[in-house]
C-alpha cells in the first residue's frame, strides 16, 4: 500500500509520456527487418519463377522449391533480415541508460527469431499451397506460382 502510490506516480510522470514514442522508434528497425523478410522471399519465388519459365523443367522446379524450404536456415540469405534490427542496439543503449533497459541482446536475438520463423511460415505455406499444383499443366506452372506467392505475402 505504501509503495503503490509512489510507484503509480513515477510510472505515470517518467515513463508512460515516452512510451509512444519509444515505441515508435523501436518499430523503424523492426519493421524493416520484416519488410526485408517480405522482399527476401518475394525475390527468391521470383527466381524460382524466372527459372522455371526458362527451362520448363518440373524437376528442377522440384529442386527449386525444396531449397525455398531450407531459405530460414540459410544464413547468408536471412543475414541482411537480421542486420536490419541490430540497429536495435543503439536505440536501446540510449533506453538502457533512461529506463534501465538491460538485455538488449536478448530483445534483439527474440526479434531476428521471430524474423526466421515467419519466414519457416512462408515457405511451409508455400509449399503446402503449392503442392498440389505440382501436378498441373506446365504451361500454368508460372502463374499458379505468382498466386501462390502473392496469397503467402498477403
């Protein structure tokens, strides 16, 4: 009872006015890791894509999108997603010595996971959505990739 009072007062003078914008400008590197999440996968079925159209091979295509599937594990695909958010570190250092914001290698490391499982959401869906369409006239291979992808992205 004794500290609630002083407490609610700290919060609500020294921390609650910055919280919007502390959010905000923790929101920059992050969404721009997931934008770069985004791109990295709409480019790599566009080249599955451009491949396919070039030489028409059903099994090439197979191996194709069986390397999609490895594209989270990839770390030198997925590098530039997660380069996006460590500019989280110096946003948060100015945070660390404000608000006594520790681990921020943590928060950093939490969102790049987060980052990778999207993107096992976006290729598993992908290959689910896809799938079954394996089997389809090869002439409307191309175009039932392009929806696929474009249904993964929305």
């Amino acid at each position: 009872a004794t500290v609630a009072e002083p407490a609610q007062k700290c919060c609500t003078e020294n921390i609650q006015p910055f919280l919007t914008s502390i959010l905000e400008e923790l929101m920059g590197p992050v969404s721009s890791g997931f934008m770069e999440v985004r791109s990295l996968f709409d480019k790599e079925v566009n080249e599955i894509i451009q491949d396919f159209q070039k030489t028409n091979d059903m099994t090439r295509l197979k191996e194709n999108v069986d390397q999609l599937m490895n594209l989270p594990s990839n770390s030198v695909k997925m590098e530039p997603c997660y380069l996006k958010v460590n500019l989280l570190q110096e946003l948060l250092q100015d945070l660390k010595s404000r608000f006594k914001v520790y681990h921020i290698d943590f928060v950093i490391q939490r969102t790049q996971n987060f980052m990778q499982e999207l993107m096992e959401n976006a290729v598993y869906t992908f290959e689910q959505l896809f799938s079954p369409s394996c089997q389809a006239d090869s002439a409307k291979v191309a175009t039932t990739i392009e929806k696929v992808k474009l249904r993964v992205l929305k």
